[in-house]
C-alpha cells in the first residue's frame, strides 16, 4: 500500500476513534455517574432516603402553597428543631409566624384582626387597633395555637408532605435551580411528584402535593439561622383567647 495512503487510514482510524470517545462522554453514559447515586435505587428506597436527610437536617426553608380544608396558604418558612419562622398568606391577608420552644407568636396588620373579629364583641377597630404589627403571644389551649403552630413544626411538616401516595415509580432525571434531581412520583403524578437532590445529601427539592393540593420547595438545607423571643415592645397581650381568624 503506498505511503500516502496509509497515512490517511491511520488519521481516519484515529479520528473515528476520538469521535467515538466523545460521543460516549456526552451524554450518552451513565446519568449518575458523580452524584450521590440515589439515581438507581428503587422509587420506594428513595423515598425513604430522603425522608431520612430531610429528618436528619437541622434546618430548611420551605416556600409554596399548601391546600388543606378547603383553603389555601402561601409559605415561606424558615424552620429548625426547636421553631420557625416566616410568612403565611391566606386569602389576600398576610401575617407572620414565630415560634420559639412552645411559645408561638402571630403577627399581623389591623385588617387581619378586624377580620377574625367579625361578629364578636371584643372592642372594635380600636382593638385591632392595638394589636395592628405587634407580636401577639397565642395561648397554647387556643384553637389558633392548633391551627397555625404545624406551619412551625418541622418534623410535623416534613412527616406530611414528604410522602407520596400510590405506587411509586422514577420519572427521570431532571434539574431544581441548577441541581441535578432524581424525580419520582405516586400513581403516575396524581399521588403527587418528588424531586430529590443527586448532589450531595440526597434532600427533597421540590414537591407537587397530589390532587392539586399545592406546590413546595425546599432549599437552605442545614443552613444556621436564629429565632429569639420578640422584644417586650414589640408584643402585646391579647388575653386569654385570640378571636378566631
């Protein structure tokens, strides 16, 4: 074979050798190659991965809607072990959420109170009044303790949220904000969708609650923050019961 020739099979034999090594390195290998792996467990095992770091972490900010009884509430809260705290919005009133140990505190405008005072005999505006961007302390045998203390309560609510109904199954691979996730979901989507880092621990990312009952993310897994107590003028004393909002 003369010279030439030879030389240019070795060239084409060692391009199409190249083109071959990229081709496998993009995107055509493993999926899960680098991450934590959790990728190729089964469904139900990384459910239960999940839940364990989720429970494991010391803090996590949740933000989205949860649709429960009927009503709908917007979340952004920052919650740890022993609290929380952030904002609620229901039904056009925003208010804010505090709690430390077992003392939950409530904060919101004189539209709010005027409002969870409908119909009852408890001063009028002026009493809203006074309650208008103060923290007030919630007795903890009151019905609103009941109500609004869970959106506090981290364990309470990751215990909730964090499982998906029916037959679990993987639904590929995806992305939160630039992190890989495996997704996987309950009956198809309907028993609600998951999405759990491939990076690092594997913590829930974002979760679509089945039958429309709203939409989370997670973020700030293990991220230190403070809730104190709010300073003497910033709080007030309703009394022994808050009008039901």
């Amino acid at each position: 074979m003369p010279q030439g020739r030879t030389r240019r099979a070795v060239l084409v034999s060692s391009v199409c050798a190249l083109a071959v090594t990229v081709l496998a390195g993009c995107g055509e290998g493993d999926p899960d190659a680098g991450t934590n792996g959790v990728g190729k467990l089964a469904p139900a095992t990384i459910q239960s991965r999940t839940r364990t770091a989720a429970e494991a972490a010391s803090t996590v900010r949740l933000s989205g809607t949860v649709v429960t009884s009927g009503r709908s509430y917007t979340l952004d809260m920052r919650l740890k072990a022993d609290g929380g705290t952030g904002s609620v919005t229901s039904e056009g009133a925003t208010f804010r959420l505090l709690r430390t140990g077992d003392a939950l505190y409530l904060k919101a405008n004189a539209d709010f109170w005027n409002h969870a005072d409908d119909g009852k005999d408890s001063g009028g505006s002026g009493a809203a009044d006074s309650l208008d961007g103060k923290y007030v302390k919630v007795p903890k045998d009151d019905p609103t303790y009941k109500k609004f203390s869970g959106f506090t309560d981290k364990d309470v609510l990751l215990e909730s949220l964090l499982t998906l109904h029916g037959t679990l199954a993987a639904d590929g691979h995806h992305e939160q904000s630039g992190t890989r996730t495996i997704r996987i979901t309950g009956d198809g989507g309907t028993g609600g969708t998951l999405d759990v880092s491939l990076e690092g621990k594997p913590y829930p990312l974002r979760l679509e609650r089945g039958g429309g009952a709203g939409a989370l993310r997670f973020s700030d897994w293990g991220k230190s923050f403070t809730v104190r107590v709010p300073a003497a003028g910033d709080t007030v004393d309703y009394g022994a019961q808050l009008p039901t909002s």
